[in-house]
C-alpha cells in the first residue's frame, strides 16, 4: 500500500539552533501553513518552538 499525500511527513527543527528535530506527519487538507510547536529539546534542556522545514 502506498502512503498517502495528503498526510506528509514533516521534520520540526527546533529553533533554539541545536539542531534537534522531530519527525511527524501532518494533515495538508486541514493545515495548509506551516506548523509549529511547542516541544521539548533535549539539547537546550527546555521546551522550545519547533517549526516545520521542509
């Protein structure tokens, strides 16, 4: 079965500049823009924005 386009995988980059990412998929039909989150990073040992790159 091939994956569907309209549920894309997407890397979050955090933007703390640590270079810690997150890899998910997201739903195109509801969410045209680029996402961004609030998640923990490791690196920086704190929650920090993550924004899609693509």
């Amino acid at each position: 079965m091939a994956r569907s386009e309209l549920r894309p995988v997407i890397t979050l980059r955090s933007t703390a500049g640590t270079g810690f990412s997150y890899v998910t998929r997201k739903n195109r039909r509801t969410t045209p823009d680029r996402i961004v989150l609030r998640k923990f990073d490791p690196v920086a040992g704190r929650h920090v924005e993550f924004r899609e790159a693509r």
